[in-house]
C-alpha cells in the first residue's frame, strides 16, 4: 500500500485546489494519506523562494488560474480580502489536533479561507470554525500553546525544507516528490506504476 505525504498550509490557495481532491486519488489506490502542516512563509525564507503573488507577472497570472482550477474542479473559491493570511494559528490547531481527524481539520480550515473569506489567523475565528466542525475549540486553542505542539510544527517545516520543499502543496510518494496542484494526475500514473522517474 503507497504513502503520500502531504505538506499543506491553508494559507495556499493551491493547496485548498488540492485537498479537494486528494482524497478521491488515495481512494482509488487504496493508499494512505499522511497530513503534514507546516509553515509556507518560513519554507519561502529558508528556501529563497517567495510566493507568487509577490511578484507582479506571476500574481496577476494566480489570481485567474486558481479560479480556472477552481471551476475544472466544480469547487468554489472567493479571493479573500486577508491576503496572505498569518496562518500559524490554523497549522499549530492541525498539529494539536493530529492524525485522527488532520483532514477534517485541513479541509474545514482551507474552506473557511477560501470560500468563506474568513481571517484564519483571528483566534476568534479559528475558534468558531473549530466549533462549527464539531472539534473541541476549548482544548485545541489550549494545546496550540504547549511547547510539543509549537515544536510539532516547526520540526514538520524543518523536515519539509530538509526534503526539498519548497512550495505547497508538496507530496512525496516515498522520496518521489510532487509539486503543485497540478501534479495530481501524474501522482495518479506513479501510483498506478506506469510512470518511474
């Protein structure tokens, strides 16, 4: 059975394209999904790389692809106006809440983004979408400020940048990496191994 890692901030509007997805591609190969939250800005400074939207040509050329991807894929998207968003609150809550229910979380997190416009990165909002997915909101913004939980995080970026990441989403299907949203049909050939690199 394959193993996908699968480095994510909710802050990407292409990781939003791909989360909504994923999970129809591991279905078909019976595969398992690890969610890996880590920190974008941080990966972008370590690396050298900036986001797109930081540079003119590149920005103007996200803002129609996302929603061309968006409408390919029959999934809403709206801009939000928090552009980008701090979004360390939401991948500490996806670190505190851990593997049981990581895609539940990553996916309400991403919409509440991404289709809601709603500004992860307020406490209070973070709070409410938590409740409003049925997760602990009490508990999960008490972990999010234990140590193991801040170190969580910071060892996921470390390993992520230690692997080659350098922009999300980035998969890995053992030490094959895949990145962008755009990659999920190749992820499908490898996994179906007619595609070796």
């Amino acid at each position: 059975m394959a193993s996908i890692d699968f480095y994510w901030d909710a802050a990407s509007p292409y990781t939003y394209l791909a989360a909504t997805q994923i999970g129809a591609l591991v279905d078909r190969h019976k595969a398992t999904l690890n969610w890996k939250p880590f920190l974008l800005g941080a990966t972008f400074q370590a690396t050298g790389n900036k986001m797109p939207a930081a540079i003119p040509a590149k920005g103007k050329y996200l803002f129609k692809d996302v929603k061309l991807w968006a409408a390919y894929y029959g999934e809403p998207l709206n801009w939000p106006q928090v552009f980008p968003v701090n979004s360390l609150l939401a991948q500490r809550a996806a670190c505190a809440i851990g593997d049981e229910r990581a895609s539940d979380w990553a996916l309400a997190a991403m919409r509440a983004y991404w289709v809601d416009g709603k500004d992860i990165g307020q406490t209070e909002v973070v709070e409410t979408v938590l409740h409003e997915h049925g997760f602990d909101a009490p508990a999960v913004l008490k972990a999010v400020q234990a140590p193991a939980v801040k170190q969580q995080l910071r060892s996921n970026t470390e390993e992520a940048v230690a692997r080659g990441v350098f922009g999300a989403p980035t998969f890995y299907i053992d030490d094959q990496m895949f990145w962008g949203n755009d990659r999920l049909p190749l992820m499908d050939v490898w996994l179906s191994g007619k595609l070796a690199a």
